[in-house]
C-alpha cells in the first residue's frame, strides 16, 4: 500500500480532478470490520452495543476502532482468512483507469481498521494507489490503532475525510467523492461532487444535499467521462479557475470539527450545524 503524503503532489497538465474513494462498503461490497466483528466476536449483544454508542454519537470512531480490535481475535491468520472472503468491486479498475488517463489524481480514503485494504486492494493490481488510513498492528488489540491522518484538534474521527477533501481542493482540484456510509457525510459535505449510495445517499436526501446515486464503481467512470466533456468537471487546468468561479460557493461551511465543536473533542456533536470558518 503507498500511504498518501500528507501533502499529495498532482500532475502538472492533465484534469485537475480529485478522485476520492471510500473503502469499507464502497471498493469492498461489505464492511470488512463489520464482517470480522459478526463472524470472529462471540458476544454479538456487545457488538451491537458499541455499534449503536456510535451511531448516537456517544462515542467517535476512534473509540470504536480501540474496542474493535480489543474485541477480535488477536491472531492475525484468523483475521486475513476472513478478510480474503470479503468480496471486492472489481469496477473500480474502470474508474481508475478512466481517472489515470484523463490526469486525474484517486486516493483511498478510509476510517476504518486499515491493516486489510492494502491485502484487499493488491488482489486487483492497485496496492499502488495512495491511501489514507487508520493503522491497526495486528495482535496488539486496541493499543495497536494508531490514526497519522487523524485531524490535529478534533479526535473523533480516526482518519479526517474531510481534511483530505480540502487538503485536495486547496491545491487547485475539483475533488469527486464516493461514499456509502454515515460517517462519510463529514467528507461529502466539502467535496465539489458526492456519488452516494446507502446511509450516505439517505442524508443527502433528508438535508437536500445534491448527489450521484450509483450501484457499481463502474457507473462513477461513465459519470467522469461524460463529466469533463460537459463542463461539469474542468477537462484542463486553464480551465480551473473558470470552473470554480462557478460551481463553488464564496466561503466554505462546516458540519463537523473544531470549527463547530471545539477542540479537543473525541465525541460528535448531536446533528449537523454549519459555521463558517472563525477568524
């Protein structure tokens, strides 16, 4: 797996187009620690304990993860023999590849265990993509989860989705963002495009957020073609500035981090607020 720099370098010429691709229910057709948890935990109650702190925003995924890893078995065969089981989209070789030809960049984001996507991805040829992940030393338990894409101020997410979208939009890039589940909403929130699916798909929809619906990763490479020949997404870099003029508001909002919940917290706040950025 090539871990992506904190700082990505783009390609001089070509779109100046962000790919950004969630892992667990997105490139893998399930999530893999949910998968993990329900085959390898024998106390199925507490699974679904945990799971339900996090979605009432009791607990961040920081948290989560810790218990996760507590929680499994500290074997690393007996959790890379599941892993192997999980299956993959295979389609998203069409959306790297119709990304990579245009110039566009494609990063994998994910706030999940992190130990599996590198195993996961290598199975299609694309451990070479940069990834932005948690890192769970296996056989360590909760002590071995560490988050080097963590925000430096907000501890509730272990992989900030959200930084990595402004970190890309920030370099001159439209940033495209694919996603299925709840937590991507932070990620979503910033991007200049969502294709969304499941729980994603269903908070745009309640907070009437336009977005992409798509099955396959396959349908988001037809959306990009179609995109850079319409103007929906600048085809070159002269034609950036132009783009964004039009499509992207004055001043940014936020739904999540310091800007709206402080520093230092490692819970979520109940609901979505949206701040501008505080002088």
């Amino acid at each position: 797996m090539s871990a992506a720099l904190l700082q990505p370098e783009f390609k001089d010429d070509g779109a100046p187009v962000s790919v950004l691709i969630d892992f667990d229910g997105t490139i893998s057709a399930e999530d893999v620690p949910d998968v993990l948890l329900a085959r390898l935990v024998e106390d199925q109650d507490e699974v679904l304990r945990m799971d339900k702190l996090y979605h009432d925003y009791h607990i961040g995924s920081r948290a989560l993860m810790a218990w996760d890893m507590e929680a499994l078995p500290r074997d690393p065969e007996i959790l890379l023999a599941e892993v192997d089981s999980v299956e993959l989209d295979e389609t998203v070789l069409d959306l790297v590849a119709g990304a990579e030809a245009v110039g566009a960049a494609v990063e994998v984001v994910s706030d999940g265990l992190g130990f599996h996507v590198e195993r996961m991805l290598a199975r299609l040829g694309l451990d070479r993509l940069p990834v932005a992940t948690n890192r769970a030393q296996l056989g360590l338990g909760g002590a071995g989860v560490s988050h080097p894409y963590g925000h430096p101020a907000c501890l509730v997410c272990g992989t900030c989705k959200r930084e990595r979208i402004r970190i890309h939009r920030a370099a001159g890039r439209a940033v495209v963002f694919v996603g299925d589940g709840p937590s991507d909403r932070y990620a979503a929130h910033h991007a200049d495009v969502i294709h969304a699916k499941g729980k994603l798909a269903a908070w745009c929809e309640v907070e009437n957020v336009p977005f992409e619906p798509w099955d396959r990763l396959a349908d988001v490479a037809e959306w990009l073609d179609l995109a850079l020949l319409d103007g929906r997404l600048p085809a070159e870099v002269d034609a950036f500035e132009e783009w964004a003029a039009r499509t992207r508001p004055d001043e940014p909002t936020f739904i999540c981090g310091p800007e709206v919940w402080g520093e230092g917290r490692t819970v979520a706040a109940h609901g979505d607020r949206r701040s501008k950025p505080q002088s």
